[in-house]
C-alpha cells in the first residue's frame, strides 16, 4: 500500500469499531481462549504496553515494524513481537510506555511518532501481563538503532500483514505447550504467534 494513501485512510481507521477478542482469537492459541476477563483480572496480570509503528520506506510503500528478540532465560526468548515493555512507574501512562520502550529497543524517537489510537489488550499467560497495544505513525522513514534487547529488526510490508495466505498454523513445542497446533501470520519468514499474532489480527481486521 502507497504510504499516501495508508495516509488517507488514518480519519477511518480511528472511527472504526475495534475486533475485540473476537479479531485476536482468530490468531490465539487455544490455551489462550480458556482465559476469561474474570479469570485474567483474579491473577491481577502485570501491565505492558507496545507499539504497532507504521512508516513509509524508501520505494513510498507502507510497513510495520517487528522485532526479534535477543535469546534469554525467560518465556518470550527469541520471539517475533512489537517494541514495548512493561509500565514503569516513570510512566504518566502506557502510551508513554510504548513510546518510551520504543525508543529505547530501536531508537526512534517519541516526538517523531504520532500515535493514531490503541487497540484492545492482549493477555500473556506465561508472563501474565496485560499488554495495551497502539498503532502509530512515522510520517518519514526511520533509522533503527537496536539496543542489546533485541537481535534482529523486522520490516514487514502492510499488504503483506492483509495477504490471508500469510496465515497458517505449526505445530510448537513451548516451556508451556506441548506438541500443540497453534495459529501464526508468516511474515517475511519469520513465524508470528502468540500476544504479537492476536494483535496483528485484530489490527488486520480494521484495515479490512
């Protein structure tokens, strides 16, 4: 999709009514959809925040960005999310953590991104965090700086994300899950799943 036209479609994509669970469990495991809202609010999860940035690349076509995370001891080594992190309490609020972990992992500075509106949470059950996501906008390309987080930069194209043959299913072995078929976008030939697919899809569906 032409930037400029990603552009005009900004004014629509903030009057449209959120996908809600319904749009995430298209891409949720199935551990996942056993959470209810009650359930999730008992384990008092601990809040996060990312960012579904947007921006022109040098051909004018519209992309998002990924990230890959550097391998660690922990639940979410090596995977395929969005920057962000969790709330701090610096913070004023987790729109400020977005932006804030943002720059941080891959440099782009806040004053740069203009954040056009947040989508629905998404919960994380290993981890238990309650993740508010937002979608932004660079209105000129950025120059990614990575800091020792994250061990590779993703720049996947919009058509692509809205390409149903992207989605798919694999079979995943996980500290958490054994030998289970779980959903994921194929992006770029990275495998998205899990909290990062479920937002994709809800964001997928507004541009639908």
């Amino acid at each position: 999709m032409i930037f400029f036209d990603f552009i005009n479609l900004i004014e629509k994509l903030q009057e449209k009514q959120l996908g809600g669970l319904p749009s995430q469990f298209k891409l949720a495991p199935k551990l996942r959809t056993r959470f209810s809202e009650e359930l999730i609010q008992s384990r008092k999860p601990k809040k996060a925040a990312v960012l579904a940035l947007f921006y022109p690349d040098s051909n004018n076509q519209t992309r998002f960005l990924l990230t890959e995370r550097a391998s660690y001891n922990g639940a979410h080594s090596s995977q395929i999310s969005f920057p962000g992190g969790k709330f701090d309490k610096i913070d004023n609020n987790l729109q400020t953590t977005a932006l804030r972990e943002t720059y941080e992992e891959v440099g782009v500075p806040s004053e740069t991104i203009q954040i056009i509106r947040q989508t629905s949470d998404a919960y994380i059950p290993p981890s238990n965090f309650l993740v508010a996501p937002f979608i932004g906008i660079s209105e000129v390309t950025p120059f990614f700086t990575p800091n020792d987080e994250v061990a590779g930069i993703i720049e996947v194209l919009l058509t692509d994300l809205l390409d149903d043959s992207n989605v798919t299913s694999i079979e995943m072995e996980t500290s958490y899950m054994k030998n289970i078929e779980v959903p994921c976008f194929k992006l770029n030939d990275y495998i998205v799943w899990g909290a990062t697919a479920m937002m994709l899809s809800e964001i997928k569906d507004l541009f639908k």
